[in-house]
C-alpha cells in the first residue's frame, strides 16, 4: 500500500490531473488483484502454521510451496483476464478519453506482475508463520525503497511519467519477492519443490480460507 502511495504522489508532482486520475483508476482495477494475493497470503499463514504445530515442518514446507504454485497460477491468469477486459472495465469505472489510455497502458505493465507480488506475499507469509517477524518486515520495507528510489527517476529524470510509476513499481516487486523468497529459505527452509499429489491435497483448504479473507 505504502507503495502504490508513492506512486500517486510522484505521479501528482507532474502537475497533470490526467495522470493522478489514471492513476486512481488504475489502483481500483489493481485492487482487486491485490485482495486475492492477501487472501492467499492469509492461507498460507494459517496452513504453515497448523504444519508446523501439529505436523512438522516438511508438512509446512509442502504447504507453503502449495499455496506459491496456487498464487503463481491465479497471478498469471487474473491478468490475462483482466487485460482481455481492460477497456469495458475501465469504461464501468467511469474512465475515459486520454484518462482511460493512461490507465491502460499503466495496467499493461503492471498488472503481469501479479504473480510476482503474490509469491513474495506467500513468503511472507511463511515468514510470520515460523515467527520471525523481523524478517516478513524486511521485504515489504526493501520494496518501498526500491520503488521510493526509482520512482523520481524513471517519471522525472527519464520522463517517462506513469509509465515510469509502473515500472519502478515492477521493480519493487521484484526486490520483495526476491527477498522474502531467500530469507524464508535461508532462514527457515520454509519451502520444499512443490507435487502435484502435495498440491490437490491442499488446493481446497487454500481457497477455502483464501476467497473469504479476500471477500
């Protein structure tokens, strides 16, 4: 949140109404990604935790790495949908003209990263499962620099306004992921190779606290 924050404020430093508008539709539209990736995140908090007290921790590391293959695969198709979509959304929403091309083009950048985002939440997740809660925080907090960091740059320096927003927001998703990713491994081997009988097993229970955190 902090994140798509800094966004809307560099975004509103250019002085164009346009680009804060586009930016305001774009974040209702990338909402709705990012209540499925925290209700996943949710999921994944509650199964590794009930692995680690009552199964062990190679029952909680199938969890977790059950719950990541859930989110890559809802990450990657969310967009799809999403994106084949864009323009009636939008117009729902009430966008329209050039506010409507910016928000596109924004979203057409942002939203394939979806999946990125809910694994680094998933790992997060992990993270605050095993009880280390210095280090979910980490991730989140490298994130914001990354994105507090390349945001003046890529819409000031190179120009590239909301377009340049989107991007230094893709990096930050990158630095979070990769973060929260090595220290739940590092740390915790909090993820095994996921398999597909690990997988069915767990598919139902995850959705099933997954859709109402995200509702």
């Amino acid at each position: 949140f902090a994140v798509d924050l800094v966004d809307v404020l560099f975004t509103s430093m250019l002085g164009q109404s346009e680009l804060a508008a586009a930016a305001g539709y774009a974040g209702v539209v990338m909402f709705f990604a990012s209540a499925l990736n925290i209700g996943l995140s949710i999921a994944t908090g509650a199964l590794v935790a009930r692995g680690l007290g009552r199964d062990g921790a190679q029952i909680a590391a199938e969890h977790a790495a059950s719950t990541a293959v859930i989110a890559l695969g809802f990450g990657a198709l969310l967009p799809l949908v999403t994106l084949s979509l864009l323009d009636p959304i939008l117009g729902f929403l009430g966008a329209g003209g050039r506010e409507a091309d910016l928000a596109a083009g924004y979203l057409w950048i942002i939203l394939p990263s979806t999946a990125l985002s809910g694994l680094s939440m998933v790992a997060v997740a992990a993270l605050r499962a095993h009880g280390d809660a210095r280090g979910a925080m980490a991730p989140s907090l490298i994130g914001a620099a990354v994105n507090g960091v390349a945001d003046p740059i890529l819409i000031f320096t190179l120009g590239l306004g909301l377009d340049g927003a989107a991007m230094a927001t893709v990096l930050a998703r990158f630095a979070t992921a990769a973060m929260a990713l090595w220290l739940a491994q590092h740390r915790h081997r909090a993820f095994c190779w996921p398999h597909p009988d690990c997988l069915r097993r767990d598919f139902g229970d995850a959705l099933g606290i997954a859709f109402p955190a995200m509702m």
